[in-house]
C-alpha cells in the first residue's frame, strides 16, 4: 500500500471519530462507561494483529520476532507516556477554557517536528518547516470563533499554569508519538509481532484503568466485567471499531512512514469533521474555518512537493556576446 492512501484512510477515519462518538450520545450524555472504549478497542488491535501475526508466519517461515527482553521492556513506555498525558490533559482543563485548550494542542504540530528532529535524526528542508509552522497557523485558524461571541472574551486569558500544562500535554503527545516511531523502525521485525507487543501493553494499561475507577467508586456499579457492554449501541461499537482501526493504520504508518504524514492525517481530519458537521450537525461555517483549510491546503503542498516544482527559476537570457557569435556563425554558414 502506498503510505498517501493509508494516509487519507487514516484522515477519513479520524474525522469520522468524533461524529460517531456525538451520534453514541443519548440526551447529552454516555449510557455506557466511556472507559470501556479504549479498552475494547485495544482488545480489538492485538485480536486483529495477532491474526494478521499467524496468517504471516503460515505463509512465511522466515517472519523475524525478536523476543530478547532488552527489546520487549521498551514497548510498555509508550502506553505511560499516553497516561501520563491523559491526566496533564485533565490538568489543562481545570485552567483553560474548551476553545482555548484546543487552540493550544496545535503546539503538537510544532513539537512533532522538533522531536522528530533532534530524536529520530530526520532532517527537514527550510520550506518543510515553513509548511508545519503554517499547518500549526492553519488549524488554529480554523478553531478561532468569531470576537462577537462571548467566549471570545476568555480566549488566550488563562493563568501560567493552563499554558504550562498545555505545554506539556503538547510535548507528550509528540514524545509519544516519536517514540513509537523509533519502536517501529528499531528493527526489521514484522510490523504484526511489534503491533502484538504494543498492544498487550496497551489492553493491560487500559484494563488497569478500569479495575482503578471500581476501587475509587467503591464497586458502587459492580465490577468492571459486568458493565463491560451496558448501554452500548450500534453507534458506540462503530466508535470501538473506529478507534482500533485508525490505531491500525497509525501503527503502519509509524513502520513505512513517519510522524508527520501521521500529524498531516489527523489535522486535515479535523478541517474534515468541521465540514461534515455543517451538514449533519447544522455548524455555522465562518470565514475562520475558510481561511484555515486554505492555509493548510498550502502547507500540505509545500511539504510533500518537490522542492524544484515549488521554485520555478526563470528561464536565464544567454548573454549578448554569445548571441553575436551565434550571428557571426550563421553568416559563415550562408
């Protein structure tokens, strides 16, 4: 598969997301226990690996597993990493306001690139940064409201703390996402025996959460396993099925690509999800969300594009004197 289509499916996917996730609400709120959410669809990754993983070493005896604990006890950090920044998240949110939180998660763009850099040695031309720093302006852009609205007055007000966290949240997720690259492409194993390992390591963590919210409830709704499936529709395991797909094509994309085809994919996701929510959820487009797409429509093709098909030089006028002796030879020649 060539990494662009596993890219815009990825895009398609993550758009695709938080629509689902509102068509699962019921008059607001969740029927059922959002943490199981994450948890079946870590469930539903090392299901579908694992499978992919036999059908592999069915069909081709020499698939290469490393199985040395040096190289296992590094796929459990990735999962810390992504707890760790779930609860800074939350941390975020006790200072900032919702508009100003997810302007300010569009630091990840930023960082991504740093770490990708200074991590994985990857060396990006000057007009490659130029077109993350406009794809950071772009999807901000697009997420401003309009100064007539009242939260407009308690944008970018927050105290110190809010922007630290926010900050930190932003470093996390691009630390997380970088070293999962690295996990990736640290060696030739097969990308269904890491995906194995990754999440195993995932399903634990998650499981973990969740036997954690009955100790803090008191067990006050019964123990995890009981209200595993309560209240689930058809939309929330199309939300499951969402989630350990896109997780999937992440997966892929950390193995044959990199990071920032991955923050490409999920940022043109959310200009995707405002578009489809005029049209299912009666948004008001605004002159905002106008200007962002264009801006990261312009980003897009300035990273991917050929450096030469970007800068055309002009067409260089051949000097007077060698026009002369083009003269000179043409009256010989007659």
């Amino acid at each position: 598969m060539q990494w662009y289509f596993v890219a815009a499916l990825l895009t398609v996917l993550t758009s695709s997301q938080g629509i689902l996730t509102t068509l699962s609400q019921s008059n607001g709120g969740y029927k059922y226990d959002y943490a199981t959410v994450p948890f079946l669809a870590e469930v539903f990754k090392l299901v579908v690996s694992s499978i992919l993983l036999w059908r592999e070493v069915q069909t081709s005896p020499s698939v290469r597993m490393t199985t040395d604990w040096k190289t296992v006890r590094l796929f459990p950090i990735p999962s810390v990493i992504y707890l760790i920044h779930n609860n800074v998240q939350f941390a975020t949110l006790t200072y900032v306001d919702t508009s100003t939180y997810q302007i300010m998660g569009n630091l990840k763009i930023v960082t991504t690139g740093i770490l990708f850099r200074l991590f994985l040695k990857k060396k990006l031309s000057n007009l490659q940064w130029l077109a993350i720093i406009l794809l950071a302006v772009g999807t901000t852009t697009s997420q401003v409201k309009g100064c007539g609205e009242s939260s407009c007055d308690s944008l970018l007000s927050a105290p110190i703390q809010g922007y630290m966290f926010g900050i930190l949240s932003a470093c996390l997720s691009a630390l997380a996402g970088v070293y999962t690259e690295f996990l990736m492409k640290k060696n030739n194993d097969s990308l269904y025996w890491q995906n194995v390992q990754l999440y195993t390591f995932g399903t634990i963590f998650n499981l973990a959460r969740l036997v954690l919210d009955d100790f803090t409830s008191g067990f006050e709704k019964g123990p995890w396993w009981q209200r595993l499936f309560d209240g689930y529709s058809m939309a929330t395991w199309l939300v499951v099925l969402n989630l350990g797909s896109s997780g999937l094509l992440v997966s892929w994309i950390m193995k044959y690509a990199d990071n920032i085809v991955k923050v490409y994919s999920t940022s043109m996701a959310m200009l995707l999800t405002m578009i489809l929510s005029v049209y299912l959820f009666d948004f008001k487009p605004t002159l905002q969300l106008f200007l962002g797409i264009v801006i990261c429509m312009m980003s897009l093709h300035m990273y991917f594009s050929p450096a030469n098909a970007l800068v055309e030089s002009p067409a260089m006028a051949k000097p007077e004197h060698e026009s002369l002796k083009e003269v000179a030879i043409e009256r010989l020649n007659s």
